[in-house]
C-alpha cells in the first residue's frame, strides 16, 4: 500500500470514527458526481466503506455484525482477504482462498495472548499446511492486529496479502483501533440501556409498596357495599399493573402512557372520591408519538401524593398534551402543596435521599435518551402547586416500542 493510500486510510478511519460523521460522509459524496482526481475518488470508497462497516458494528463485534463489516474493512485496506476473530473464534472471512480461514486462529492466538501486532508469512500462511490448492493464491502474508478495548484484547483484525508489508501493518493496526472504537461505543450503549432499565425497576419499586397498599385498601371497602364497582376496579388495577410491571422494551407510545394514567387515577378516585378533581386535553395528532416507558405516570403520581395528599379539601390535576411542528408538549399541573424551588434542585440532583424518585428518575432518563435540553422543566412554589412540563421530540432515537396491551 502506498503512503498517499495510507494517508487516506488514516485520514477517513478519523473522520468516521463517530457514526454522525460516517452520516455526513455519505450525504456530502453520495451525490454521485463526478470526482476530479484519483485522491476524491480514493476518499470517497474509503470513507463509504467506513460509515457502512460502522453501521454493521453498532451492536458490537459479534457474528453477524463482523460479517457484515469484513467486506468493507478489506475494501478499506485493499487486501485480498480479511478476518475477524473475537477472542476464542473466527466471526468472519471475506475474500479469495477462503480454505486459509481454518489457519486463522492459529494465525490470531499470539496476539490475543499478549496483545501485540505481528506479521505472519512463510509456514504459518503455506497453502499446502491448510489445503488450499489454487494455484494463483496471494495469500502469501498476513497481519494480525489485536482489537484493544481498554486493556482487553477482544479480538483480531487479520489481513491477507501477497507481501505483508509496513504500509499493510500500519493501515491494519489503524483498522483494528477503529474497531476497537465500534465496539467501545456499542458497550457504551449497551451500560446505557442497563442503567435505563435499572431506573425503571426503581420506578416499579417505589409504584409497588405506596400505590399497591391504597389501592388494594380502596378495592377491599368496596366489596361488601357495591361489589360490581370492587371487581370494575380489580380489573383497572391488574390492567395498570400488568402495564407498569412487564419487561418487554424500553419505549411505549403517549396513548399507551396515557391509558395507564386513567387507570391509576381511577383507582385513585377510589379512595379520594371527589376531593379529587382530572381534567385532561389531549391533541389526537401525539398519541402515536413514542416516549420511554413509565416517564408520565411517575409525574401524575408526583402529583397525587406529594401535592395533593397532604392538603385539605378538593385537589384539581390537569393533564394536557399537544402538538407542535418538532415536539410534542405534555404538562402536568396541580394546586396542591408545591415545593421549594431549592429543595427542588436538591431532589433533581440526587441529594434528597429517597423522596421524589419519580422527578429525578424521569429526568434523567429524559436527558438520556433525548438530551440534556429535554430535562424536565418545574415551576413550583410552597402553597402555589406544581407545573411539569415535558418536550418529547417527533425525531426519535432507535427505539423498541412496546406492542399494545391485548
């Protein structure tokens, strides 16, 4: 490989190092225009090859993603045949003298053992030791560089030539380093959609002890008295809480989140009777706009027991969401007992021990998903109730939404 080739392959291994960059690559070359020289066109291949190798190794460095992955790696270094391993198998081969493919983890297991790029030729890449039998083969040499995610070898990048040279090494080992940082990101959001569910779990933690108790309670002093309403009831609660407590997915819809809000707050009328007042208004144009699962009902529950629990008389919560070009606008408003604005602060910070983990949980997870500008937005004030406010774009990120309940 030439150093003009090898400082394409260095330049384009940089700029598609993030997945937005490989984006932007495609959109600006992907025009298919003509190229003015030999370096636009060499660009192009080898920033495409990237982006697309990228996209297979989102999901990290297994099976079906190096398989995907390996034929734009050997475009990018212009081998006759490239392999990827892990650190006890063989993911993928692609190109010539596939009978070579059984010799690769011979090839790999010094580098996996100790971590350090080599060159391998004569006995260990003979085609007679492996049973090839072409007659032109040019598998003569190989590389084999480690893929490093911090100080574990999680795999071998192993490129076939006919001379393994230093160009050859060197565009390798800037190979194998830009999948090191696919799989680097792809564990990255595998720890964050761990700490998303594990936020959820303490959501349905703090819904179980609270809710379940008043809940049944309410349901039980109906039983003697009006039996038809104490079954309606036990049926609303199963409903609700089959809802809150299933694993499947990270992202339900508005109409979903909605659905379960009125049956939380039917069951909480239940015991409040009409000391509590719901007022919703809700644009039809959102209720298919996907959010993250259990990121409203916690903010109603929020409201219900903290602002209207401890008051006397009638409480009003109003619930209304509505549709922008970009957002949709959920806002929760109550006229019970508000809060500090700094103690607030407090809470959203982590610093209230365990008071309000539905406010800090549901903004984090918000800031997460969406980004720090998506954070929950509060207005309170002691005696001057609470209003919530949520933005939840249109664009979404990858998501799983949860199916209907049957």
């Amino acid at each position: 490989m030439s150093p003009d080739a090898l400082t394409l392959v260095a330049l384009a291994l940089v700029l598609a190092a993030g997945v937005a960059v490989g984006a932007v690559a495609w959109r600006t070359w992907g025009s298919r225009r003509e190229f003015g020289s030999d370096a636009e066109r060499a660009s192009y291949t080898i920033l495409h090859s990237a982006a697309q190798a990228g996209r297979s190794l989102r999901g990290g460095l297994g099976p079906e993603g190096a398989a995907k992955a390996a034929h734009h790696l050997r475009s990018m270094l212009g081998a006759p045949a490239l392999a990827l391993t892990d650190d006890s198998r063989l993911l993928a081969w692609d190109g010539e003298s596939p009978a070579h493919a059984d010799a690769v983890m011979a090839l790999a297991a010094r580098t996996l053992a100790h971590g350090r790029a080599r060159v391998a030729d004569g006995d260990e890449v003979d085609c007679a030791a492996v049973g090839c039998t072409e007659a032109d083969c040019r598998l003569r040499g190989a590389v084999v560089a480690p893929v490093r995610v911090g100080a574990r070898v999680i795999g071998t990048v192993v490129a076939f030539s006919p001379s393994a040279g230093a160009g050859l090494v060197r565009a390798t080992r800037e190979v194998a380093d830009w999948v090191a940082t696919q799989a680097e990101l792809a564990e990255l959001d595998r720890s964050r959609t761990l700490l998303m569910e594990a936020e959820v779990r303490a959501l349905r933690a703090q819904i179980s002890p609270h809710f379940i108790y008043n809940a049944l309670t309410a349901i039980a002093s109906y039983i003697l008295t009006d039996p038809a309403r104490a079954r309606e009831l036990l049926v609303e609660f199963a409903d609700f809480t089959r809802y809150s407590f299933r694993r499947h997915g990270d992202f339900t819809t508005l109409a979903e989140e909605l659905k379960s809000i009125d049956q939380y707050l039917l069951l909480e009328r239940a015991r409040f009777g009409e000391r509590l007042q719901v007022s919703l208004r809700i644009a039809p144009e959102v209720l298919g706009v996907p959010i993250p699962f259990l990121s409203l009902q916690p903010l109603v529950e929020n409201a219900v027991r903290h602002g209207l629990e401890a008051r006397e008389g009638t409480g009003h919560i109003s619930i209304t969401a509505e549709d922008s070009p970009h957002e949709a606008l959920v806002q929760i408003e109550d006229d019970g007992a508000g809060m500090d604005p700094e103690r607030l602060r407090e809470v959203l910070a982590g610093r209230a021990g365990g008071l309000h983990v539905g406010l800090r949980n549901v903004d984090a997870r918000l800031r997460q998903v969406y980004g720090d500008d998506h954070g929950l937005v509060i207005e309170t004030a002691p005696g001057h109730g609470t209003l919530v406010t949520v933005r939840v774009p249109k664009s979404q990120p990858e998501h799983e939404v949860r199916p209907p309940i049957d």
